[in-house]
C-alpha cells in the first residue's frame, strides 16, 4: 500500500469478547465485583455487559473454551483488557471495592499519564482498571514526546479520594 494513513483522533475500541471457561463465574466478577450492567444473555452460552447502558463494552462466552484450563502466560494471546474509568475517585471507589472483597491484585502503577489498578479475571484474563490524568498533565520530554514510566503507585494516597470525599 502507498501513502500514509493514520486512524482518526475519534476512533475508539467499541468492545473485547473474552472466551470464558464457566460464564457464571465470568459474570460474577464482572457483574456482581465490578458492577457491569448486563445488557443481554444469549442463552448459557454467552452475555453481553456494559457501563451506563451502552449495547456491550464486553461480551463472555463458553462457545469454544467452556470447561477449559486459562490459557497459558508464556503464550500468544491478550495481555490485558484496561476498563478506563471517567476520574481519580471512580478508580478509589473501584479499588476499596476490590480491596474489601479481598480480590487479589497483581499491581498497581503510576504511569505519569495514568494510574492503573492490575487484577486476573478468574479465567486468568489480566484486567486493567485506570483513570487518565488530564492531557495537559501528562509528563513530556524536551522534544515534547511523552515520557510515561511505571512507578508504584500509592494506593494510601489513592483510597483518600474515597474517605476525604
């Protein structure tokens, strides 16, 4: 192909379809823990999930991994899916939630541009739950390039946001 093309600014990711093993279990943690709506079941075999009523952000189904193993960490595959949330006190609500509930993490950064909660799904699908910080905060290079890094994130100061509120 000739010529240069870039996708346009207002393109976004509509939605992720995950193979699951068990869909009750999948909607158990996507549903019931992280408070999904679902939008439609299309029998046992798969549901569709949304936020504030959009038609699905996710869709879980068992059409071909019902009863499977995760699939393996050392393979090809999806890495993670991130759920980007509208502010800094969603991301606290979310992540007191999790942390009473004593859902296991397995991380949590500071990207400069973002902070960002790391979980598995029980099937052992990584999920991201983040929230972006203003563009106009966003650490830059001399060049004016972005300059993102991975700190610790401080999860004292994050869980503020819910108890000064």
């Amino acid at each position: 192909m000739s010529g240069e093309y870039h996708v346009p600014a207002q393109t976004r990711i509509g939605h992720v379809h995950l193979k699951v093993a068990d869909l009750n279990r999948a909607l158990a943690f996507y549903r019931d823990l992280l408070g999904f709506e679902v939008t439609m079941m299309y029998g046992s075999q798969a549901a569709f999930i949304s936020a504030g009523g959009y038609h699905h952000h996710i869709g879980l189904n068992t059409w071909h991994s019902k009863g499977s193993p995760p699939a393996s960490k050392d393979g090809v595959g999806l890495y993670h899916t991130a759920i980007l949330y509208p502010t800094r006190k969603d991301l606290a609500l979310i992540y007191d939630r999790l942390r009473r509930a004593y859902y296991p993490f397995t991380g949590a950064s500071d990207h400069g541009v973002s902070e960002a909660l790391y979980l598995d799904d029980p099937d052992g699908n990584g999920v991201e739950l983040y929230w972006d910080r203003p563009q106009e905060l966003w650490p830059k290079k001399g060049d004016g390039t972005l300059d993102m890094f991975t700190k610790a994130l401080d999860l004292d100061d994050l869980l503020k946001e819910v108890t000064d509120n």
